[in-house]
C-alpha cells in the first residue's frame, strides 16, 4: 500500500483533479497544501466531514485504489 500512497504523492497535482472530485469541498489550495501527505488528508477529511479517522484512511485508500487503475 506504501508504494501506492508514494507513487500518488509524487503525482500530487495531476491527481488533485481526481481527489477534487471524491471531496469537492476541499479547496484548491488545501489540496496543494496537502502535497501528497496521507496523515494530513486523513485529518482534513475527518475534520471537514465528520467521520471517523478510520473512515477518512479507508476512503483514501479506496481513492488511491481506484487512481492507480
């Protein structure tokens, strides 16, 4: 899962599109501020959402998934 999360996090701005689409309230320049960085997103997802941190990292998880298709 670790070489995913790192291919993802070198790809950031190409795939911020595809993170935009998934969480659409996230702004542009929090997505940028994330650059890549798993934890942080977790945290911005559970914070903005309302869901638990192990919601937030299955999420992602699933996304990163369906990114690297």
């Amino acid at each position: 899962m670790m070489t995913v999360w790192y291919k993802i996090a070198g790809k950031w701005k190409q795939l911020s599109g595809g993170i935009k689409q998934r969480w659409g309230d996230l702004t542009h320049d929090e997505r940028m501020q994330l650059t890549g960085q798993r934890e942080v997103l977790a945290g911005t997802i559970q914070e903005r959402f309302g869901v638990t941190r192990l919601k937030a990292k299955k999420q992602i998880s699933k996304r990163s998934t369906d990114l690297k298709s």
